[in-house]
C-alpha cells in the first residue's frame, strides 16, 4: 500500500513538473507578447509623425516614404506570422495540459 502512495505521488510529482514547465513557457510567450505590443505602440506613434511630417512634402517625397512604410508594414506582418506560428505550435501542448489537468481531476474523483 505504501509503495502505490509512493508510485501515485511520483507519477502526481511528474504531473505537476510538466505543467509547471507549460506554465512558464506561456509567461514567457506573454512577456515576449507585452514586449511586442509596447514596440508596436512605439511604431504608431512614430507614424503617426511621419504621417504629419510628410502631409507638408512634395509628392514624389511623400512616394519614397511611402515604399519604406510599406517595407516596414511587411516586415510587421511577418513577426505576427511567427508569433501565430507559435501559437499553433504549442496549443497541441496546452490540449495535453488540459487533458492530464482533467485525467488527474477523474482521478481524484473516484
């Protein structure tokens, strides 16, 4: 009987060490999100500038200007490629935390 306490106990120890690891892992990835947002804020901020310093150029100015924030915008909608590929990279391991979360609570039932 000690022994299957010892057992249940490592196998719940087991349990608690992968969902403390997920957990990390997702307070990293918001922390890195909140990074991102803030830098995002910046960027509007300097557009909005340039959008009030380039209504006083020429038009041929304003073209140039124009291609770079296209340029910028593009390189905007990669990051977000990367930050939704990694969302679909880890749901599959979110979909087992919540499993083992809902196994373990079955367990505790019965």
């Amino acid at each position: 009987m000690l022994k299957e306490q010892v057992e249940a106990l490592l196998q719940e120890n087991i349990i608690l060490k992968r969902a403390v690891g997920i957990q990390h892992e997702r307070q990293k990835e918001s922390e890195e999100r909140n990074q991102e947002l803030q830098h995002l804020k910046q960027m509007v901020t300097q557009y909005q500038e340039q959008l009030r310093t380039l209504e006083g150029r020429s038009v041929g100015d304003v073209s140039s200007e124009q291609a770079m924030k296209e340029k910028e915008e593009k390189e905007k909608d990669s990051k977000l490629q990367v930050q939704t590929a990694c969302w679909i990279r880890f749901l599959p391991v979110y979909s087992l935390f919540q499993h083992m979360s809902l196994s373990q609570n079955d367990n505790d039932i019965i």
